[in-house]
C-alpha cells in the first residue's frame, strides 16, 4: 500500500448493515480550512506510513470527532497522521460509516463494527506496513473519542469483535465517553442511537461504565471550559481506569473550550499538550527519546 492510499474496510456488496439508499457522501471546507465530510457510507482507511529510518513500529488508528453527524476529517484526521509520520510512527484515518437509520439497519452498530473491521485490517497488514502489532492504539476527538472509547472497552463485542481489534493504547482528545444524561453530549448520543434509544444502550456506550481490567491504557486530555462535552466525561474515564490500575495520565486545562486539535493560539497552557503527548508516547516505548 503506497504512502496515503485508501483501503476500503469491507469487500463490495458485503458491508454490513447496508440499505440501500440516496444517502451521498459530501465533502466541504471551511473558511478556517476545517474539512467536513458527511453522509458516508464506504468506510475507509487512509494510510500513512512512517518513513523507514524514523519507524518505531507504532501505529495509531485516527477516529474524527463531528457529532456522529459529520467527520471533521483534516484538523481531526490527516493533520495528526503528518505529525505521527515525522515522530516514525504510522496513522491511518479511519472515515467511518455516519449513524443514518435510511442507509443502515441497527445504526448505532456501525462506527463500532468499522473500527473494528479497521483495526484488524491494520494488524493483518502490520508486516507489509512494518508496525509492530502489539503497538496499535486508537487516536479519537469529541464523538470520535467515544468511539476510540468504545473500541476500547468493547473490542470483543459483536459479531466481529475479537482480540485482534483490540487497540493497545488510546489517546482521547475531548472525548464524549458517557451517555449518562448529567455529562453527556446529547447530540453525539441521540444520533448514535437514533430511534433504538433506551436505556440499555444508553448504559451500554456509556464506556466508563464499561472498563474493564483488559481496557487498554490511555492519554487524556480537556479543557474544563469545554461547552460541548463536559470535562467530566474524561474524569470519569480516567477514575475508572485508575479503579482498576490500568496506567492512564489525563491532562486538564483551564480554558481551551472544544474541538481545537493542534490549534491551541490563545488558549493558555492548553498550547502544552501535543508535547506531553510526545512525553508519554516515549515513556510508552511508542517513540523514540
């Protein structure tokens, strides 16, 4: 697979959950440069390969955050996979199927079945790629951090959940973790759900409810200014981790607010994080000192 290339995660005519509609994938950009995607139904991954002299044989798989309703596809996405690349680790940028109850059967299934589907093509492919498979982690913003979040936690869930779609590590950047009503992002929940809400499933993609001594460990970060998804929904995380002794560091800055990737300009101490990232991706053996 070249540099960047696309991957279709399921063969033609078998992706699963798949109805047949007039849904289309579009693509906008933004004044500020943000790319949006919307409407997917192709799943794909798009590959970024570490150059062979810096490769530590990490890998991280990206999920874009965007509410479920879009993907927010280059300060979420290809943006980080450029900076994993110079630091010799590979990405790939996981555009997942968007929740749609007119292009899927069981939509809140599908974000969590594509990144399984993903993480497993990547392990497969992990000599051709030159990655070490027992250093695949899982990257994710906002809804894409519940969903890294729910691949951590629920890896072995489904039909094709299995050992081999289970991330390493996770890194979660403002993440909607909880869809318990007093911290949740109701917009992130009610269009992953869609008309199956109920309680059950609402407990069962609230991910620190769900961790378990096998969760992989993970790196946090928020801001407790962030109006969109209370900061609340890392602490939790974390303290469920800690509960269980599995190794997390979480970062939390006074302002910052939501949805700033790398774009940290006049938020304080928040311009700080990507370096601690770097920090803890060395002390984790994922890069080089």
């Amino acid at each position: 697979m070249a540099q960047n290339e696309t991957m279709n995660l399921w063969p033609e005519g078998k992706v699963p959950n798949f109805k047949a509609s007039s849904v289309q994938e579009k693509s906008e950009t933004d004044a500020s440069g943000i790319l949006r995607i919307s409407g997917v139904t192709v799943p794909t991954i798009t590959a970024y390969i570490a150059p062979k002299e810096k490769a530590t044989g990490a890998a991280v798989m990206i999920c874009p955050g965007g509410g479920y309703s879009i993907l927010a596809a280059s300060h979420e996405g290809s943006d980080f996979a450029k900076w994993f690349n110079e630091r010799g680790i590979s990405a790939f940028v996981l555009k997942y199927r968007l929740p749609d109850e007119k292009a899927m059967t069981h939509q809140h299934e599908v974000p969590l079945m594509d990144a399984m589907q993903a993480m497993k093509l990547i392990r497969q492919n992990a000599g051709k790629w030159n990655i070490d498979p027992s250093k695949i982690g899982v990257m994710g913003f906002s809804a894409g951090g519940h969903l890294a979040a729910t691949i951590s936690t629920h890896y072995h869930a489904g039909k094709n959940g299995s050992e081999e779609a289970k991330p390493n590590f996770s890194i979660l950047l403002y993440p909607v973790v909880s869809f318990m009503p007093a911290i949740s992002h109701g917009g992130s929940r009610d269009k992953l759900l869609g008309a199956e809400k109920s309680e059950e499933l609402i407990n069962y993609y609230s991910n620190e409810l769900q961790v378990s001594e096998k969760t992989p460990p993970a790196f946090l970060v928020h801001a407790e200014d962030d109006g969109a998804v209370p900061v609340e929904n890392s602490i939790e995380y974390y303290l469920a981790l800690k509960k269980l002794k599995i190794p997390a560091e979480m970062h939390l800055y006074p302002i910052g607010g939501h949805g700033y990737g790398m774009r940290t300009e006049g938020k304080g101490s928040l311009s700080g994080w990507p370096a601690a990232m770097e920090g803890w991706l060395k002390s984790r053996g994922y890069m080089k000192n």
